[in-house]
C-alpha cells in the first residue's frame, strides 16, 4: 500500500504563485514578487526531492486519483496523477532547472517593468509542464501540452510592443497547432479502438497485440499522428520552424522553455507511449529518420548563425533530432537520458549567453563580441563547460548521453550505421559550431562598441561587465550538473532506473543485443570515434576562428550560393511562405472574404433587408387607416369565407 | 304559415343593406345606423329560427344582442356628440388625425 504522497501540491505550487503574481504583482513590490515567485517554484523543487527521497519505498507505479473529469459511458478521463521511474526524472528536471532558471531571472529581468507579469507567467508555464509529466491519462497531458503552449506563446510575446515578439509568439503557436491536430487525432483514434486515454488501460490493452511488422495498421497510424504532435512541440522537421524565432523571448525563457523543458515534451510523450511505438516498427522508423534528419540540417543551419542564441536555438533542435533518434531505434531510456543532460548543458548554454547578453548590453551579434573570459569570467567557465558538454567531450555529461544514443543507433535492432554515420558528423558539425560560438564570444579581443551609457549605471567604465551573483549561482550549479549529470549513466545506471518503464509491456523481440566480447570492443571503437568528432570540431573552429579569422569569410566566398543556402536556413521559412502562407492568405482573401463573405454572406443579409423593405412598402399601402376600406376587406374576407363554404356544401 | 325562406332573405336584404351603407355613406350618424340594421338583421334571422325549431336559445340572443346594440347606441352617440363639438363635422374621413 502506498502512502499518500499529495503529488497534485506539485503543480498547484507554481499555479498559485502565478495567480498571486499575475493579480496582485501590479501592486506589490519587486522584492515581494520575487518572494513569492521563488518560494513557489521553490517549493515544488523541494516537494519533487523528497518524493524523489520516498522513491524506493513506494511500488510504483504510484497513482493519485484526485477529481472525476469526463464519464461517458465506458469512457472516463480523470484528474489523475502517475509517477514512476520515467515521470519521477521529467519531475526532477523540470521543477530543478525551473528553479534554477528563476533564480537566474530574477538577475535578468530585474530592470523591466513587466517584472511581476514574467513571474506569473514562467509559474504558469511550471503549472502546465508538471501537469504534462505527472499526468496519468493522455487527456490531462493534453492540457499540460496546451498549457506550455500557451505558456509559450505569451513568454516568446513578452515583449509584445515590439513587433517581431509578437509574430514570433503567433508563429510558435500557429505551428504548434499543426502539430496538436496530429496529437488529437491519435487520442481519438486511441479512444475508438481502445475505449480508453488512461495510460495504464491503453497500453494495457495494446500489449497483446503483435508488433505491425508486415504491413501499417492502427498502431502505425497512432504512433506516426503522435509524433506529428511531437514534432510541433518538439520542432522537428517539418514544424521545426518557429523555434528559431521563438528566440525572441526573453533569455531566462529560451532556457527553460525552448532549450530544457518544454521542447522535451515530445521526446517525453513519445517515450512514454513506447508501447505503442514498439509495435509499430514503421512508426519507429519515421521517428528515427525526422530525428535524424533534423539533428543534421539543424547543426548545419547552426554553424552560419551569427546571432548567437539563433545557434542556440539550432542547436536545441538539433539536439532534440538526436533525442528522437534515439527513440526511434527503441532506445527510450537513451532519448531520456539525453533529455536530461541537454537540459543541463543547454540550460546552461542558454543561460550563459543570457549573461553574456547582458555583459554586452544587449547585443546579441557574435562578430561584435569576443575577448569576454577577461570581462565575464564565471560566464566564460561555466559557458566553457556547457559547450565541452554538448561537444561531447569527456567525462561531461553530453558525452555519455549522446555516445549512449549513437551506440544505441548503431547496435539497437531498430538502429542502423546510416542513423549512427549521419549521428557522427552531426556530432562533429555540433563541436564545430559550439567551440566557433565559443572563440567568437570569449575568446580573442572584444570588437563592439563601448556600452557607455549602460555600464556607467554599474561600473562607468564602458567595457563588458559580469553579471551579478543572482545570476552566476544558478550558472555554477547547472555547470556542476552539466559536468557529473553524465555520471549516472555509468554503468548503465540510468538505464536501469528506467528499465521498469521500458520494458513493462515491452514487444517480445529477440534482443539483438548478445552483450558479447566483440560488441565491447565495438562500442569502444564507435565511442572513440565520437570522441575523435569532437575534437575534430574544436581543432577546426580553433583553426577557423582563433588562428586565421580572416579564413572564415574566404571560404563562406568560395561557397557562394551554397554558404547563402545555409545563411538562409534553406530557404524552408520562405519555401513555407510561398507554399502554405501565401495561398492561405490569398484563399482567404480572394475567395473567403471577398467571394464567400461578400458575395454570399453579406449579400444573403442585406438582400433579405432589401427584400423585406421592399415588400412592406408595396403592402402597407393596405393599410390605409379608412375606416370603410377596412369594413370592405371584412365584407369581401366574409363574402369568400361563405362562397366557400358554400361551394363546399354544395359538393357534398 | 310564413316559410322560413322569407324570414331569411328578408334578414339577409337587411344586412346587405346594413353593409352597403356601412361602406358607402360617410355621415357617422348613418354609419352607425347601418350596423344597427345588420344587428336587426342578424336578429330577424334568430327570431325566425327559433319560431321555426321551436327552440327558446334564438330568442334569448337576441335579447342579448339588442342589450349590447343599446349600450352601443349610448357609448357611440356619446362619442359621436364629443367629436361633433371638437370637429364640428360628422364626415368621417375628415376625422383622421390618428392617420399617418
């Protein structure tokens, strides 16, 4: 028997913090909003390290039944909790880099004057994504799904009097809704065939059933319409576009929200529906081929970025392709276990070019920064940190979490050496563009302007400064994470955690991994070869950017047409404008508004208004207020009602 | 014995009479001397069936009718009487300040 655990406090904690914020922050001091945003925050990290503490006690998976939602007939969808291995580390992640990311903004943002509305809403964002992991049936996590988007959306929209906010947050959550009709879809499909969205039921249910080798079913279609979700909220090819822009957001909100948490969302939701996927190998394969593909086209956009959270911004993606590739050669516990340490390092990542933003007042260009491990040394340490740990290098966390995902590419029997070769050079092109990101920000002399007049409010001296102690501490600890998170996975002690998850209701496959000698040595040579991109990366950037700046441009010129491809990111956001922007707009204007609307719907009244005025006018002439032309139209009324009644008579 | 037929065109002549009259005249006082000939009319035609199926109700109508053709008379010269001294005209089709 369970003890009551009161998972449902979790997201309730951030949910009153963002209704305390959101309603009274407008009146209350920045230092009560902070209180109330960090204690709230705080208090849901705290409340998932002592489940996290009862774990071992309880015999998972741990259920809490909290309110009746939907009944309807056999159908029944409840405010429910679920928690095991899988929702206890999307529990730890989410609310510990959350909190982190709070502490941090309370340094970023401290000078906008929509301070308490950003508390409120990252609190809100915390409410929703808990509620997406803690779920226990795919209803309640479509809410939490909706939420973070809406979440999103007003947090990429923060600063909505400028322009480009404001269409990048439409944009986010335009695309995402592409990707929730796919998600949609499953549910119902999920709901006719399987009467059910409880988690535990569903997969229940599909557990008997055989894997849909031999041709595409039911489950095929579910497991490709789930990562059609996936793929909106996750941006993957082809929904992966509004990422980039959701950049546009404040810093603090790129880390949590487009970097650690809420873009993990897909990888989570694919992972937990394993078992339907596992049965639907062609439904694996498209996941591993998007992911694949995005983790390549996204690291090669990456490396002509010039803005430096646009590399971030690809990067995020990139990484997230790896994560799905994972999952589509069944490696779910590697997809997971490369979530968390992306959230780590890419938090960081995010975080640090937050304070180098910051350092430099504002600008967001690489070209004019450089020289700042002088100025900002923590920011150099930690960011150096983060970006060995997305290189791969080791003993960083990236470097077990993504060897983990390409040996698994590899050898999984879902896997292949495409998957594990287009990995590696994904891997080689990522060191790349991070340590280029790396020599630009930090290292040589500083090329920008004097930020005179904002430095002189903190040191007068107009060169790059670092960022106050709010915001180095949530830096340090995410780089001490970035460096040991990896750690866990030693031994394949993640794994293990995990494996209660993965493997209940696993497909009965013949495991192709015969753990034997010669795949020993295999995976040592493939993790020596990973390895070997990484520094591959890192000599070329060093070369391209530290010993011969001038290279760069040359060979951007030798490139021509294909460098400016890369510069545009393959043309995909204009490709989509032509292909779906422009006839929508276009269909709706020429066809919906001016046809349809006022040809059809607006004539269809105003010709009812004409008609009826017309036909009054020639009637009421009738009506001519003369007494006896009344008394004739009785008279002639009488006279026909008794003809008639004659004639009638007369018939019968 | 007078047949019924008689007593029914007799009554149907009176209440033709009463409409065309109603219709055509413009004086009110003959106006509403012709509603009270439909009114006699109608009652002929009552009295003349009740002698006929020796049935009292046709009777009792008519003391109905003619009660209500009195308080009539009296509430319609009176009102006749008021727009006179107003108007002092009895054409109704100069009586039509209500008309639009």
């Amino acid at each position: 028997m369970n003890p009551t655990l009161n998972l449902w406090l979790i997201p309730i904690l951030p949910l009153a913090g963002a209704a305390i914020n959101g309603l009274l922050g407008k009146k209350s001091s920045r230092r009560a909003v902070t209180i109330v945003a960090l204690f709230f925050s705080g208090a849901a990290f705290a409340m998932a390290l002592w489940v996290a503490l009862r774990f071992s006690s309880l015999s998972l998976p741990y259920q809490e039944f909290l309110a009746h939602w939907i009944r309807s007939g056999s159908f029944s969808a409840d405010f429910a909790f679920y928690l095991d291995q899988l929702s206890l580390v999307m529990l730890l992640v989410v609310t510990g880099v959350g909190f982190l990311i709070h502490i941090y903004s309370v340094g970023y943002m401290w000078d906008d004057p929509s301070y308490y509305r950003f508390f409120a809403y990252l609190n809100l964002f915390m409410f929703f994504m808990l509620t997406l992991v803690l779920a226990n049936n795919y209803l309640v996590m479509f809410i939490g799904w909706e939420g973070v988007g809406l979440a999103s959306y007003l947090l990429i929209g923060f600063w909505f009097t400028k322009d480009s906010a404001a269409s990048a947050g439409k944009k986010a959550f335009i695309v995402n809704r592409i990707g929730d009709f796919g998600f949609l879809i499953a549910l119902f499909l999920l709901i006719k065939h399987f009467g059910s969205l409880n988690f535990e039921q569903v997969f229940h249910r599909v557990a008997p059933l055989s894997p849909e080798t031999a041709s595409a079913g039911l489950l095929t279609a579910v497991g490709i319409l789930l990562m059609v979700g996936a793929a909106g909220k996750s941006a993957q090819i082809p929904l992966y576009i509004w990422l980039p822009d959701a950049m546009e957001g404040p810093t603090p909100v790129s880390a949590l929200i487009h970097a650690a948490t809420m873009v993990t969302a897909g990888v989570y939701m694919v992972s937990r529906s394993h078992v339907i996927f596992e049965r639907a190998p062609t439904a694996l394969t498209v996941v591993a081929i998007i992911g694949t593909l995005t983790a390549f086209f996204a690291a090669t956009i990456g490396i002509a970025q010039t803005d430096i959270k646009k590399v971030l911004a690809y990067s995020t993606i990139s990484q997230l392709g790896y994560m799905f590739m994972a999952c589509g050669v069944g490696a779910f516990s590697a997809g997971i276990f490369h979530l968390m340490t992306h959230a780590f390092f890419k938090g960081l990542l995010f975080l640090g070019a937050g304070s180098v933003i910051h350092a430099c007042g504002g600008e967001q260009d690489m070209r004019k920064m450089g020289g700042l491990r002088l100025y900002a040394p923590w920011t150099f340490l930690t960011m150096t940190i983060a970006t060995l740990a997305i290189a791969g290098v080791p003993p960083l966390a990236g470097f077990f979490s993504k060897d983990e995902i390409l040996w698994k590419a590899f050898s999984s029997e879902h896997g292949s050496w495409v998957f594990w070769l287009i990995g590696v050079i994904t891997a080689f092109i990522t060191s790349f563009y991070m340590f280029r990101l790396w020599f630009l920000t930090f290292l040589g002399d500083y090329r920008g302007l004097k930020v005179a007049e904002h430095s002189a409010a903190h040191d007068g001296h107009g060169w790059p400064h670092e960022s106050p102690m709010v915001m180095i501490v949530p830096l340090a600890i995410l780089a001490v994470l970035s460096f040991v998170g990896g750690w866990v996975g030693i031994g394949n002690h993640f794994d293990r955690f995990l494996a209660p998850v993965f493997e209940a209701g696993a497909a009965a496959t013949t495991s192709a991994e015969a753990a034997g000698e010669s795949a020993g040595h295999m995976e040592l040579y493939l993790t020596l070869i990973s390895v070997a991109a990484a520094f591959l990366g890192f000599y070329l950037a060093y070369v391209l950017y530290h010993r011969k700046p001038e290279l760069p441009q040359k060979i951007a010129d030798s490139l021509g047409g294909f460098y400016r491809t890369v510069v545009h990111k393959y043309y995909v956001d204009e490709l989509y404008a032509a292909l779906f922007i422009k006839p929508l707009i276009d269909g709706s204007t020429r066809i919906l508004w001016q046809d349809v609307d006022r040809k059809i719907i607006d004539a269809a009244v105003n010709d009812a208004g004409d008609g009826a005025r017309y036909v009054s006018d020639e009637v009421r002439h009738m009506q001519s207020g003369n007494l006896r032309s009344y008394a004739g139209w009785i008279a002639a009324g009488a006279a026909v009602v008794i003809a008639y009644m004659i004639w009638s008579g007369l018939g019968q | 014995m007078v047949p019924l037929s008689y007593y029914l065109l007799l009554s149907g002549f009176l209440f033709a009479c009463g409409v065309t009259g109603f219709l055509i005249k413009r004086n009110i006082i003959t106006i509403f001397m012709s509603i009270e000939l439909m009114l006699n009319g109608v009652n002929l035609s009552f009295v003349a069936f009740a002698a006929h199926w020796h049935a009292l109700a046709g009777q009792v109508f008519v003391f109905f009718v003619m009660v209500v053709a009195a308080a009539e008379a009296t509430v319609g010269l009176a009102i006749i009487i008021a727009v006179y001294r107003t108007r002092e005209t009895l054409n109704v089709d100069q009586v039509n300040l209500l008309k639009l």
